[in-house]
C-alpha cells in the first residue's frame, strides 16, 4: 500500500516528533544499563555504538520520508498546493 505525499508528510512529522525522542530516550536506557552491568566502554566504542544507533533508526522508514521536502508531486502550480479535485 503506497501512502499519499499528505500522508506521508505527516507520518514523517509524528515519527519525528514522537518516534526519535522515544527511540533516543530507549537507546540511551539500554545503553546506560549495559554500562552499568559490565563498565562503561572506551570512548570510541561507545561514540562508534551511538553513530550506528543515528543511522539504524531511519532504515524502516526510507519510503516514509522519500521526497518529503519537494513539492507535492499532484500539484498543478509552483505553489504544492493540490487541486481540489485531486484526492488524497
């Protein structure tokens, strides 16, 4: 099921919003655990763990946020708006 741009504008903005400060706030209890149960690892450890955590939360949602910031590809003027008659 392909989403519409609106829609996937405004998954884009809930996952954003919601999704990345949870994702962020999850990862830093886990990681703040094992710190705690097994010793805090070296600094580039730890630096290459938070690195690979930033890139690994986009991967389920490239097709969210594929061509969000262009313009609405259904608009018929430079201004994204869509035509009334258009549905999505």
């Amino acid at each position: 099921m392909a989403l519409s741009y609106k829609a996937r504008r405004r998954w884009s903005l809930v996952i954003l919003v919601v999704g990345l400060p949870v994702y962020i706030a999850l990862a830093l209890a886990v990681l703040g655990l094992v710190s705690d149960r097994f010793g805090r690892p070296n600094v580039l450890v730890e630096l290459a763990v938070y690195v690979v955590l930033g890139i690994v939360w986009v991967l389920p949602f490239r097709s969210v946020f594929l061509g969000v910031g262009q313009a609405d590809p259904q608009a018929d003027d430079d201004t994204g708006k869509t035509p009334p008659d258009a549905k999505g």
